[in-house]
C-alpha cells in the first residue's frame, strides 16, 4: 500500500523526467531539454512533495470520477436521479470535494516494451462513492517514451452502470515553471467548433459553435495573449480561456489535439487523444498567493491546461458524447503528450 508522498520518477535516454507522487497520481515535474540541451521543469507547482500535499490538489493530478463539471450536480442514469456534491458554485467539478485527486493510489512499476519506463496506478472506489454508482475499478498506466511521449492510459470497470470522464490536470509552461506567464506561447487546437459557456450556469450551455472570427480560433498558430487580451464576452466570462473544445473528425482513435510552442524557449510539445474533447484553462485564478517553483510567486495565467476528456455536462446533454459507462464494460482513453 503506498503513502501519499512516495515519489516515483520515469526517465528515458533523452533526459527526460518525469516525477509523480502516490496522492492522486499527482504529476509534481516534467524535467525536459529544448533545442540547446538547456533543462527546465515544464510543469506548475511546488518545489517539494511536502509543498505539493499542502498545496493546489489539482495540480498534475488524475481527476474523476468526472472531470470537468456536471450542472447543479444532478444527472438522471437508468430513470434514477443522482445527486452529487456541489463544489464549484453549483456545479459538481472533477468528481467533488473529495476526488481522484484526493485519493492515494497504489501504484507498481511495469515493464513494457513500447517504454522506457512505467508505472500502473490502481484505485477502486466504492459502490456509492460521492454517491456515483457501482464500484469502479481504475487503472492508469503513466509510459515514459524513447520518442519523448509521455503516455497516459486509463482503463476502468464498474459493477454498475455508471458515468465516467477522466484525466489529468497537469500545467505546461513551456519556458519553465516559474519563469513567467504562457501569453507568448503559440497553441494550435485540431478544433474547429467549441461548447460556450455561461456565466449564470457556470459552465457550458449545450451549444456547439465554430471557432470561425472569434477568440477561439487557434485553427492556426497563435499567441494565447492575443486571445487573453481579446474584447470577448466568452473570454471575459473567466479572464481568459476555460472553455471545452471540439477535436475534429472523432471516431475513437488517436489523433492530434493540440501544439503548444515557445519560440524562445527552443520547446514545444503536441498532445494526441482518442476522447472528443479537450479543455484548455489558462490558469486565471492563480493569484500570486502561493510561492511554486523557483521561489516565485504562481501568477495569473502561469501555466496551460490540456485536458482530453468527454464535454463538460454530458450526462445532461444528449446530444453530447456518452459519458455512461455500462456494468462490466471498460473505459478505455489515451492520452500522449509529446515533447519536441
């Protein structure tokens, strides 16, 4: 059984380094080198693991049962109302006030051909837990690359029909953790729709609009700060971007999501996921109130999250993918980030 604090790591021949603790998989530092061979940790949060299991929960960790937010907490499986903790205004948010995140997993080194390196976590959570229904039982396996991939692969099983959104909520700053802001970075997104949202619910509305002549755009390469000082009312909503976006051409396989690159820095990095979404945060109520790495403060728009996941609300959305998981079926979702 492992300790919230342990602390695994995975490397490869290419300096790559990947650290994570036993407490929600937490991901605590992505070490990698960019074009010069110069080394940064890539990753917001804190300079220990003591740090870290006082500090912001979410940071790299795995989030679920669902991640993202379910309006009013509410959904309806099988003719039975559910409700589940509200611990985001009204809204239930990465699985309630005591989530993935929260959970010390046990975890196990594996050797697998295709890696340099991995672990398999394993966590099962009771039938009734945050009263979702049926026990499910969750396997994660992080896989560390010779190509630079760091791979996330989530594989869970429930006793009963249940919902289910899972992943993980790490922050890139491609220059380095503490070093600045991401407003220089450049993102692509492979997304030409994505799901508004609205201040009075909290989250989305159930539309699906075109990225087309809106802040939303990031079809082609852009500045994130282009869009952070952008005169949109979806930007305004949240001081930047947290919004749920639509990865073309869904069908179950792999495929590319997103490019984040620093110029300056020399680093950049893709990201690949067979969901049909992915969330991108730019870290808006980060405040400066806590000190992160480097001994500097963690700032507004410190870091950028790319989440793959299922659409926010699903389970209330029908025409939304299905978030329902049925009784001894498993989930199944990959997740790879690439650094270059």
């Amino acid at each position: 059984m492992a300790n919230a604090a342990d602390t695994y790591t995975l490397k490869n021949s290419n300096n790559i380094e990947v650290t994570f603790i036993a407490r929600g998989g937490q991901i605590t530092g992505i070490k990698v080198p960019n074009t010069r061979g110069e080394m940064a940790d890539v990753v917001i949060g804190y300079e220990t693991t003591e740090k870290a299991l006082a500090g912001d929960a979410y940071f790299g960790a795995l989030c679920g049962r669902y991640a993202n937010r379910i309006v009013n907490g509410q959904f309806e499986l099988n003719g039975e109302k559910i409700q589940l903790d509200t611990n985001n205004g009204s809204n239930h948010l990465h699985g309630g006030n005591d989530g993935f995140n929260l959970r010390t997993w046990d975890v196990e080194e594996v050797d697998l051909p295709q890696f340099a390196q991995a672990y398999k976590l394993m966590l099962v959570s009771p039938d009734g837990d945050q009263n979702y229904p049926g026990e499910l039982t969750t396997v994660v396996t992080y896989g560390l690359t010779e190509d630079n991939e760091l791979v996330i692969e989530y594989d869970a099983v429930s006793t009963k029909d249940t919902i289910i959104n899972l992943t993980s909520h790490a922050y890139f700053n491609l220059a380095g953790a503490g070093t600045g802001t991401i407003a220089e970075h450049e993102l692509t997104l492979n997304a030409d729709k994505f799901t508004p949202i609205d201040g009075e619910i909290g989250t989305v509305t159930g539309e699906i609009l075109d990225v087309e002549k809106s802040a939303m755009d990031f079809r082609s390469a852009k500045k994130i700060g282009e869009a952070l000082s952008a005169d949109c009312p979806q930007v305004k909503l949240v001081d930047g971007i947290d919004h749920n976006f639509v990865i073309n051409g869904f069908d179950g396989m792999l495929k590319l999501a997103a490019r984040l690159e620093h110029e300056a820095s020399g680093r950049a990095m893709e990201v690949y996921t067979d969901q049909p979404g992915i969330q991108i945060y730019t870290g808006s109520h980060f405040d400066g109130s806590e000190t992160g790495k480097l001994g500097n403060p963690i700032e507004k728009w410190a870091g950028l999250a790319m989440e793959t996941q299922i659409f926010p609300d699903s389970p209330n959305k029908e025409h939304f993918p299905d978030a329902t998981l049925k009784a001894e079926e498993h989930y199944k979702h990959t997740c790879v980030y690439k650094f270059i």
